[in-house]
C-alpha cells in the first residue's frame, strides 16, 4: 500500500539555513531517505520551495483564477513530502515518526488512492 507522508512545520521552526545544526539536519534527511530506499519503501520524496512561491489556481464560472499564496493562511506550512510503500499503516507511521521534521513540526500520512 503506498501512504503519503506530508511533512508540515511553521516557517522558523528546526535549525537555520548555514548553522552546523541544518548541516547536520540535512544529513539526517539524506540518512533517512537511504534507509527508505534499503527497505523498498521508497517511491518519491522532495523538498518544496517556500510558501511564498506558491500559487493556488482554482476555476470559477469556467475561468481560471490563480492566487499568490498558499490556499490556506496556517501556522504550519507543508514544506515537503515522502510517497512510500509498506504493508500496513501502522509501518507507515512508524517509519513517519523517523522522518526529521516530525522533532519539530508535523507529518500527516494518507493512504494513496490507486485507480486502475
């Protein structure tokens, strides 16, 4: 079964860019993605630019509407994801609770809809 793990945190939560502590983030990032891809778990996982690169489109009497921003003005802001695949969601939220950012924000993990 494939769950995604949204990764959410507020803006200035977790080590600051060009601290030896964000260095040492970043690794545990790429340690814990490594550890995906040795169990078989791994199918995708990025990184996404801040919300103020956002733009939220919607369609309103068949025009396209399109809004700087995010869709939804929250403390916490998804700041990236993990698409992986284990047998049960009690594994995916095991291996959720390993991801870095779950010290100091949020992870939320959904099943994956497959439609054949």
């Amino acid at each position: 079964m494939q769950y995604m793990c949204l990764i959410y945190s507020a803006a200035n939560a977790g080590p600051a860019p060009g601290t030896p502590e964000f260095s040492d983030y970043l690794k545990a990032y790429g340690e814990y993605t490594a550890m995906l891809q040795k169990k078989g778990a791994f199918i995708a996982g990025d990184a996404l630019q801040p919300v103020t690169t956002a733009t939220t489109v919607s369609r309103e009497n068949g025009r396209t509407e399109t809004t700087d921003g995010p869709f939804a003005e929250t403390k916490e802001q998804l700041g990236g994801y993990y698409l992986i695949d284990c047998d049960s969601l009690d594994t995916a939220i095991e291996l959720a609770a390993q991801i870095p950012t779950a010290e100091h924000g949020k992870i939320e993990v959904r099943p994956v809809m497959i439609f054949d």
